[in-house]
C-alpha cells in the first residue's frame, strides 16, 4: 500500500481546497490566501503548480477546483485531521483549543494503519469535534464490517475512486451507494429501510435538507434520511 510521499505543502493547500469545495465548487485565491495566511501571489503560484500536477483545474483570476487525484489525497488528510482531532479530544482529553495545531502536526505523519486502528478504537466517527463530516476512509470495503473481519492490514486494498457522503454534497447530484459507515445498530437500521450498497442515489439540491432530513431518491423510491444516517451513506458520484 505504499504510496509516493506528498509534501505537507501541498497536502495543506489540497485540505483547504477540500474544506471550501468537497463537491466541486470552485475555491478563490483570496481564500487560500486567508485560511493559508499567505500572500495571494505566492498562492497562485503554488496552484499553477498543483495544476500541472494533475491536483487541480485552475482558472485565473476565478479559482481552483479539485481533480479526482487532488481528492483523493485531500480527503486522506482531511480524514486524519479530523479523526486526529477526535482522539485527542474524547481519548487525551486535551484542550479544544490545542487540538486543532496539534491534529495540524500529527496528520501528515499518520500512517494508514494507524488510522485505521484509531477509527476502531473510537468506533468509526461520523463527526469530529467541531461537528464536520470525517470523510470515509478509501479502503476497500462496503462498510466498517467488512473492514472488521480483516485483520491482517497488509491484505487491505485501496478503493479506486473517490466518495461523498449525503450530507456533503452541494449540487444536483447522481451516483451510486458505495460505502455505508457505522455500528451493527445504524447498519441494520440503514438495511431496514432497503438502502444498501449499489443501490442508486439522486437528489436535487435545492430541496435536499428538509428540517434535521435529506429528501433523496433511492432506486426510484423517496427518502427522507436522518442527519445522522445521511453522514454515513457514501455514494460514488
């Protein structure tokens, strides 16, 4: 499972992007410049840089919009952060205000082992402190079962493509159920109401949050899907 080492650099700029354009919207220079704390001039630089890297699509003077390849890694680290952020708070019980720098350090050094197991130990988070989603995890699995019953990390495979929670998305959007997070008492809850994966999602933007609900369809039938259950259902989209 080893992979060519990114710089933290990047991975920085690439979590930034993630955070402000999970569902392709386009990210302007002004705000890297500010979550960055860094001169707008050197930020277009480094995105004429991410682009020719195949991370980004980046249009001048309008912003930048994350690859397929630039999400995969911006979700990696997003994912480690925020699962970092949960241990420290619930397990170290250190201070909210620390835990955010001291996720910022540990994330880039975080092997894939590692945070596998920490996201066992803290029974798969959908959450991190600050009530953002923890993207999944891009192991190959269709849910945290299956990922259960392997033990041996080193037989662990990588999924090949990208996913969004419901509660991510941010467009008119279609895809496919890939990946549903959770104990055996949400996946059986999830199961009863014949959502599973390779089952067929859509939704119009517009209409989707419908008080604590999303209002989607699933194989031509409408849903109206709990906060709490639409963090965890992933599709491919």
């Amino acid at each position: 499972m080893a992979e060519d080492k990114i710089s933290e650099n990047i991975e920085e700029y690439l979590e930034v992007l993630y955070r402000n354009g999970s569902n392709g919207e386009q990210v302007s220079t002004t705000t890297l410049s500010k979550e960055l704390g860094i001169a707008p001039g050197s930020v277009t630089q480094m995105l004429k840089k991410l682009e020719n890297l195949g991370y980004i699509g980046y249009t001048p003077y309008k912003g930048a919009t994350l690859t397929e390849k630039g999400m995969k890694i911006a979700q990696k680290i997003t994912r480690k952060h925020r699962i970092l952020e949960k241990f420290l708070m619930d397990i170290l019980k250190i201070k909210e205000e620390n835990i955010h720098d001291q996720a910022c350090e540990m994330e880039h050094t975080l092997s894939d082992e590692a945070e596998r197991a920490l996201c066992t130990m803290l029974n798969n988070p959908a959450l991190c402190p600050d009530d953002n989603i923890i993207p999944a995890c891009n192991f190959d699995f269709a849910s945290c079962n299956e990922c259960y019953s392997q033990k041996d990390f080193d037989q662990v495979m990588n999924r090949k493509f990208n996913l969004l929670s419901i509660s991510e998305l941010t467009s008119n959007t279609e895809g496919t159920i890939s990946f549903i997070r959770g104990n055996n008492e949400l996946l059986d809850d999830i199961a009863d109401l014949n959502i599973k994966v390779g089952s067929h999602l859509s939704y119009e933007f517009n209409d989707n949050r419908v008080g604590n609900h999303y209002l989607v369809n699933i194989d031509d039938k409408e849903f109206n899907i709990p906060v709490e259950m639409a963090n965890n259902i992933f599709i491919r989209v």
